[in-house]
C-alpha cells in the first residue's frame, strides 16, 4: 500500500534484530563472561567428576561426588593459594615501596646494553623519565593493593561465588541441556547441531585444560628459576607471569619485558641470565610444552589468534583478549561444520 518492498521489510527487520542482539550482548557482557567462565571450569573438572564417579557404588548420585569434590578442591585450593597470595602481596607492597626511589636518577644504568645500543643510552633515559611522569599515580597504588585484592577479592566477590555454583550446575545437568539445545534444532538440523555441539565441547575442554596447565607450569618454572639465581620479587614476577600466559602472544611477551624492567631498575646485576632463560623457556613451551597439550584442540594461524588478540582487547579489554582464541576457534568450527553437505 506504501509503495514497500516486502523483501526490504524483511531485511530491515533482519539487521534491527542482529543489532539488537548485539546491543543485548554488550550490555550484558560480565554476566556472559561469569556464565562463560563457568563453563570454562566445568570442563576444567569434567574429567576428575567422570573418574571419580566412575570408582564409586552408582548407588551415590551424581550430585553427591560433585559436592564432595568441589568441598575437597575449596579446601586444596584455599591451602595452596593463601600461603601464594600472601607472598604475592608481600612482594607487591615491598616493590611498591622501593620503585619510586629506584626509577630516580638513571633506571638504565643497572642495565647492560650492547656497545651499538650504548650512544642511544641518554634518549631512552630521557624517554623513560617522561613515561614515568605519571607512574606513581597508576602503578604504586595498584601495587599496594595487589596483596589485600588477591587475599579478599571484593572487587569481584560476586563473581568468585558465582563461578563455581554456575560451574556445579552445569557439570550437573549439562547433558540435559545440551540435549534440549539439539531438541530446539529443526529435526533435519539436529545432527548437525549434535556435531557442532560435540565439536565445541572438545575445543573448550582441550583449550582450557592446556591453558591452565601451562599457567601452572609458568608459575612453578619461573618460581623456581628466579628463586635459584636470585631474582628479586621471584614469586610476584612468576605470579604475574602465570597470570598474563592466559593471554596468547601479548600475554608472555609483557610478563618477560617486565621481569627484566622489574629485575634491572632493582639492581640484579645478571640480567643476561634471566633473558636467557626467558628465551630457553619459552622456545620449550611454544614449541614442546604447548603444541603437546594443545593437540588439534585449536588450529589457527598464529596470525589469526594475534589478531584476535589485539582485536579482543579493543572490544572488550583484558576479558576480550582471554575469550579471542576459542571464540575464533568456536566460529571455525561452526563455519566448517555449516559448509559441509547438509544433513537428511
């Protein structure tokens, strides 16, 4: 009667959705993030519930092993992360107290510079005085408050309840709902989204678990590393190194930047040492460590997930960043498995 295109309503009606839904996404973007992380750790636990529930009578329900496991796991947990934390906010604070005194003057002349690097000494000083203008007003009191933010966490103390009752749920009735997700499919679609389903099941479980055991072998060869050649701050700089292998590329690369910044402006004379086994260190695990527990869990090309990376950080910072990889890899799964001749 106006004079308009059925087929432009259509598509008018199709963009406002997908922006709708973008819009919905963003807004709710830390609840997703909480659900997601949720999930992340009930894939982490997968395993040990199903071997567990495997030696015990089937006369015990699946939600009374979950329960015994996540009291057992709180408890192992809480004794190795208290002692760790408190030494990682002893060390923060001690930092926190002797920077300022150590960046004055000239923070480069504790370091060894090559002799071609030697005539550039003065502009790189003069360069750090200027970065370090604003310094103490971002930095100090984010160090201060690293040890109590690690011991209580009331920033996030939501979040650190909900995550594992989320988790517990899923683990308890996650075949329920991935069975009612394959339900809600079309019947000549239901076994494509079973397919897409299982895909998307391994690529968490094996990105996550990798993921976490290269954290703690970061922190436990780094602890030990520094501890042996006595690098001050050793269990902070591992702490932080463990912390930032979360995050793909940018992640390893500031945590050895700054174990040598933190060691040279503190006066470690051995600088040498800790570049060489940052280096020997991470050639093992990129090319030994990681590849063997990521399989073919994620196939992507370095410079897709770089660019994933970068591109996370901008959409949704540190969050985005961490979610980059299996995000991208989700959607190749499901672009190879949508391509592929469809189902009868």
């Amino acid at each position: 009667m106006l004079g308009i295109d059925g087929r432009v309503l259509r598509a008018v009606w199709t963009v406002f959705l997908f922006a709708l839904v973008i819009a919905l996404i963003y807004l709710t973007r830390q609840t997703i993030v909480i659900f997601a992380l949720a999930i992340f750790l009930a894939h982490l636990l997968a395993p040990l519930i199903d071997r567990i529930e495997q030696l015990v009578p089937r006369r015990i329900s699946r939600t009374v092993v979950l329960a015994v496991v996540y009291l057992a796991l709180l408890g192992a947990a809480l004794a190795v992360l208290i002692p760790v934390g408190a030494k990682i906010g002893e060390e923060a604070s001690m930092l926190a107290g002797r920077l300022p005194e150590a960046l004055k003057g000239d923070p480069l002349s504790r370091l060894p510079l090559p002799a071609w690097l030697e005539q550039w000494r003065p502009r790189m000083t003069e360069f750090i005085h200027e970065e370090i203008a604003g310094f103490g007003d971002k930095i100090l009191p984010l160090l201060k408050d690293l040890g109590p933010g690690i011991l209580t966490g009331l920033g996030n103390l939501v979040a650190v309840v909900l995550i594992p009752i989320l988790s517990f749920f899923f683990l308890k009735d996650g075949a329920a709902l991935r069975q009612a997700l394959v339900n809600s499919a079309s019947a000549n679609r239901r076994e494509l989204a079973e397919e897409i389903l299982s895909d998307l099941h391994v690529l968490v479980a094996q990105y996550i678990r990798a993921l976490t055991l290269l954290a703690i072998a970061t922190f436990v060869a780094y602890s030990v590393f520094w501890e042996i050649i006595g690098v001050p701050y050793a269990i902070l700089l591992a702490g932080i190194a463990a912390v930032l292998e979360l995050i793909p590329f940018v992640g390893p690369l500031t945590a050895g930047v700054l174990t040598v910044l933190v060691a040279g402006v503190s006066g470690y004379p051995h600088l040498l040492w800790v570049v060489v086994i940052l280096i020997v260190y991470r050639l093992f695990q990129d090319y030994v460590l990681s590849p063997f527990l990521m399989s073919s869990g994620v196939e992507l090309h370095p410079l897709l997930v770089l660019f994933g990376v970068l591109a996370g950080e901008q959409v949704a910072g540190i969050p985005g960043m961490f979610f980059s990889v299996p995000v991208i890899a989700g959607l190749r799964i499901v672009v190879i498995r949508m391509r592929r001749p469809k189902h009868a």
